[in-house]
C-alpha cells in the first residue's frame, strides 16, 4: 500500500481547499465544495473565500446571505457555519443527536429534569409566529415553565441543538454589523429539513464521506470524525468503501481518498534556501486554513507565495476584503 508522507498529505490538503493556487469558482460553488465554511467570526468566511478565489467579490457572498442561498447556522462540530441551503436542509437531521449530546453534556445540571422534547415544543411554538429572536429572548419566553434551569441553558439548548436556526441577515453581511437574529430554519429557506432516511446504510452519511473526502482527502476514519463531530459514521465508511482506495501515512494509519482525486507533486526546493527547509511542510487544521511551516522559505521575494511554490502566483494583495 502506497505511503504518503506529511508533505504530500500536506499538499493535497491544500490543493482540495484551493489554497495552492486561487481558483475560477463561483462563491457558491465554492462553499458547496469545501462543505461549508467555519462562521465564528461572521467576517471569516468572506477572508476564506477571498483567499481561494480568483475574482472574489463580497458584496456576492452578500448577496448570497440576503438571497437565502448560503445560510449561517450550527452544524459540524457544533459551530457556527457558513453552508449552502441545500447542504444545510440536507444534514441538519444527521447531525441533531450529536448536537443534543454536546449541549447536554455542557448544560447537564442546569437543564437536570427538563424533558428537551418539551423544551423543543416549547421552543417551538414560541417561534411559531414567524418573528426572529435573540437568544435571550427566546429563553425568557419559555423560562417561567422551567423557573429552576438557567436561561443561558435554555437558550442554548433551544438555538443551538433542539431547533435547527439560521442567523438572519445583516448578521454575517460583509462590513455589516448586526446582533444574533434566530429564524427557524426551515421558514428561512421555505422547505422542512430532510428527515433521516431510515435506511440502515446511511445515505447521507455516505454523502458526507464523499463530500469531505473530495475537500480535505486523503484522511483517515478519525479525521472525518474529528471535522463533523459524528461518532456514527462507520456504516457509511463501509457501504462506499468499495468505490475508495487506500494509502497509509507515516503512522501507518489507512487513509481513504476518492479515485483520480487530486494529489499535487512535492514543490521544487527554493534555490536560495538551505536544504533543511525544503523538508518541513505546512499545517492545516480541520477547517482547511494554513499556517506557514516551521523553516519555511524566507527570502523577500518567495516568503508571502510559500503555499504557491510550483503555481502560478495569484498577483498582488487585492483591496477586498
């Protein structure tokens, strides 16, 4: 079984993220393949695309915002992600048990004899009229029923697990500031999240391997665990396992990648640089950002295009963001 190194591991990793070299990709095309973007900060997603895309423009996340075609909400790992509405109808139901697992781990006493399926017909009937809420306002709501659990516990558990939400605009617009504004999600995008397929080979969760493997493969089991927080994943590992190949990394961990997926060659080594600097690599973390290697290149004229080494140069600092 082929063996890849840290730095070609690394390498492809930055090619699926669109990090090597900025790519000719619509912003929505772009979302849908990195399976979202991390939206803690509602202004990283506009930095991550404008880092990967050749003609970013902001006001066209924008636009995508207000069009409800891209939709901030909470998924993987229970953060706040900027994804496409069809991605975001598509695997809220798949992620609602691990969602309710972590809020309930955090908020456990707080929330110690609240039934959360009450505590979401609740929630929900509150919301039923349509009108966007803060937090705290839908944890007032509700607390007189449940004077003993604290409002945050309440708030959280409601926004963040029981109740798929999207965060309504100008929240997340680009140079727009804006409080948290929760809408059901389902009346944001004008259709029901799809239910969980009662199928036992986990057709989502098949979806989900191919889509994380084509953004940030090759990767192991415990990678895709890691990115989407899922623990229950195995079944969708071994129904499209047939259809994968395998490599090992330098741990002798199996690696899984989709066929003819691409897998960039190692850079030529900088000429003006010692030879020790042309074996380490870079780092990047679950979300697909990058951080410049230990001993990477730091000649003035190579040190700000290290991650580009064998592409094209993307051209000048643009104005925006």
């Amino acid at each position: 079984m082929t063996v890849l190194d840290a730095r070609a591991l690394n390498r492809a990793t930055l090619a699926r993220q669109l990090l090597l070299d900025r790519a000719d990709m619509p912003p929505l095309d772009a979302v849908a393949h990195l399976c979202g973007l991390q939206a803690q900060e509602p202004q990283e997603p506009f930095v991550g695309l404008w880092s990967r895309l050749r003609a970013f423009d902001p006001a066209a996340l924008s636009d995508l915002l207000t069009g409800r075609r891209v939709v901030r909400t909470v998924m993987m790992r229970r953060t706040m992600h900027l994804l496409t509405a069809e991605d975001a109808l598509a695997w809220r139901a798949r992620h609602d048990a691990m969602l309710r697992q972590r809020m309930n781990g955090v908020y456990r006493r707080e929330l110690e004899g609240v039934d959360l399926d009450e505590l979401a017909a609740a929630g929900r009937a509150v919301m039923a009229d349509g009108e966007p809420r803060s937090m705290s306002e839908l944890a007032r709501a509700v607390a007189d029923r449940w004077p003993s659990a604290g409002p945050r516990a309440l708030g959280e558990m409601l926004v963040a697990a029981l109740i798929p939400m999207a965060q309504m605009p100008p929240r997340g617009l680009w140079r727009a500031k804006g409080g948290v504004r929760n809408v059901p999600l389902a009346s944001w995008l004008g259709r029901e999240i799809d239910p969980l397929d009662p199928d036992e080979s986990d057709p989502v969760g098949q979806a989900l391997v191919r889509r994380y493997l084509a953004a940030f493969g090759p990767a192991a089991s415990a990678d895709l665990r890691a990115w989407c927080g899922l623990a229950g994943l195995p079944a969708a590992v071994t129904a499209v396992r047939g259809e994968l190949v395998s490599f090992r990394d330098e741990r002798g961990r199996e690696l899984l990648d989709l066929p003819r997926a691409p897998t960039p060659p190692r850079p030529p080594r900088c000429g003006s640089c010692p030879r020790s600097t042309t074996r380490s690599s870079a780092t990047t973390t679950a979300a697909g950002s990058s951080t410049t290697p230990t001993g990477a290149c730091r000649s003035p004229a190579r040190a700000s295009s290290w991650w580009t080494a064998g592409s094209p140069r993307p051209g000048p600092p643009r104005t925006a963001p």
